[in-house]
C-alpha cells in the first residue's frame, strides 16, 4: 500500500508520523472518511468542504488547495489500484514541542490512506442493528463542537465502549439537554406515520454527507422530511429506525434499549433509501481512472 503524507508516497511500512506531531500529542487535527464506489470518488467535494470548515473552525492552514488534495485523493486511489474502498484524509496540526501551543507547530501535515472498507457484516443489514443509550453525552457545542471532525474522537469511544460493555455495536448518544444527538459514528433516523425525522444539526451531530444524501433522497421520493428535536420515546415509538455515515452507509436498527422498534426488522421505507442510496453510488462521483 501507498500512502500519501506531505506530496510523497510512501510504503506501508515507512509511512511515519512524528511522535512529537500535535495531531498524536493532542488530538489536534481533523479528518474526513470518504468512500470510493465503481472507480470513482463519492461526495468529493462535499467532503472537502468539510474538511475546510473543520479546518477554519479549528484555525488550522492546510497547506494544500481543496483542488491539490481532492486531485492527491484521486492519485493515492490509482496507486493502489482502488476501485471500492475507504479513504481515510487526515490533516494534523504538524509537528511541535511537547507544550499544546499551536504556535510551536510550524506546518500542518496532510496524510492519505486508501485502503478496503471495513463493513459491518452482512447480517447486520439483514437483521439490523441493537442499540442502547449511554450515559455518556454528545460533546457541547459551546465545547468542542461535534461539527468539527477533529481527531479528538475520545466522547464517541467512550459511548462505543459504554455499548460494547452493554452487549451492543452502537450508543445513541444524547446531548446535555436529554435530546437525541446521534450516534458514535453515524446520524440518526427515525420513520414515522410515512415521514422521515432527523435530530437536528443544534442537537449536537456531525453534519454528515450521508445524512445529507439520504435526506435528498427522500424527499425525490416523495417522503415529508424534518428535523425536530428527537428523545428516546420518539425513538421507541418509531416505526423504522436507521443510521447513516459513509462507512456503514445505511444500517437498519431494530431494537432501542430493550424496545422493540416497529416489527423488529428492518422497515420498507429503510429498504427503499438503502436501494435508492446504492443505486446513486453506481453513477456518481469523481472517476479515478478517466
Ligand atoms: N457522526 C459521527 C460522529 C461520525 O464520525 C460520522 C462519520 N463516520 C457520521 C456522523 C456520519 O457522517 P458521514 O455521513 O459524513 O460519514
């Protein structure tokens, strides 16, 4: 494998941050997942716009234009011959003293790795996903606001090891207030009486591309959508529930801390997105390969 770190490609095995690099000392860097379907980027672009308002939240300079990395993505997928698969962009603070200053780190790192997507197995998307809630709760946006996709990922691995612990793959996270948030690495749906409810962004969630996509989805296929605040009963007394994110795409959910949600399989409405969400993956995206 190829990996991409600072204009050079580099095997596997030499591929080497410094362990004085902020990005490791501190968690002070961002990052984005994106996906590669049929030879070709996903949601390129809104990827990259992402990464750069993470990057201004954080007051952060990437080194590099959002053209120069989405054509370094494009190139660290051709030389490992990427056709499906996960693409991990990570932009670090760079290296620096032992001290947390940011002014200490002279130049932001940019590191690509195109790699196999891990999936969850088949028979979660067959039978769908149980899932509880955790006691602990989204970051504050008056904190660490959960729409910067910071490397600093330590209030989602507390909640997926609280869920581990409870016997589950995934945590409903809530935010202070007691309003669902969303999910360790994934927003979350609801159908209900025909229409699709999402958290809202306030609520405290990544703005995620997924979410984004699968909302367009639905309402070109005729579906109301919103975005009221959610709690737990909302989530009980749902008709379907589901997660979205660009690793796991769509996943079904069909138990929420002992509830049954619907008829405890994965609902018609969740079917038709996850068709609706494959068959977009087919025809768009960035070609790697033209
Ligand atoms: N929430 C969190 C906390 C995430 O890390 C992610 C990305 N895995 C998502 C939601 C989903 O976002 P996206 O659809 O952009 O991948």
């Amino acid at each position: 494998m190829k990996i991409f770190i600072d204009g050079k490609y580099y095997d596997e095995r030499n591929a080497k941050v410094s362990v004085f690099d902020h990005g490791l000392l501190y968690g002070d860097g961002i990052f984005e997942g994106i996906r590669a379907y049929h030879g070709r980027v996903f949601k390129i672009r809104e990827h990259l716009d992402r990464l750069f308002y993470s990057a201004k939240a954080i007051l952060l300079d990437i080194p590099m234009s959002p053209a120069q990395i989405a054509l370094a993505v494009v190139e660290t997928c051709r030389k490992n011959k990427i056709r499906d698969g996960y693409i991990r962009l990570i932009v670090t603070r760079g290296v620096g003293t032992l001290g947390l200053n940011p002014k200490t780190c002279k130049r932001p790192s940019v590191i690509i790795i195109a790699d196999k997507i891990q999936l969850y197995p088949p028979g979660v998307y067959q039978r769908g996903l149980n899932i509880i809630t955790v006691p602990t709760t989204r970051n504050l946006h008056s904190a660490l606001n959960p729409a910067i996709k910071s490397l600093n990922y330590l209030n989602n691995i507390l909640a997926k090891i609280e869920a581990n612990n409870g016997g589950c793959e995934e945590a409903v996270m809530l935010n202070a207030e007691g309003f669902v948030a969303e999910c360790t690495g994934d927003n979350l749906f609801i159908i209900k009486n025909g229409a699709l409810l999402t958290p809202p962004l306030s609520a405290g969630a990544l703005y995620g591309i997924t979410r984004q996509t699968v909302m367009e989805l639905a309402e070109e296929a005729g579906l109301k959508v919103s975005e009221p605040n959610l709690t737990r009963y909302d989530l009980f007394c749902a008709d379907e529930c589901f997660l979205t994110g660009t690793g796991a795409e769509i996943v079904p959910v069909v138990k929420i801390d002992g509830r049954v949600i619907g008829r405890g399989k994965p609902g018609p409405v969740t079917r038709q997105l996850e068709d609706d969400y494959h068959a977009l993956t087919k025809v768009s995206g960035e070609p790697i390969y033209e």
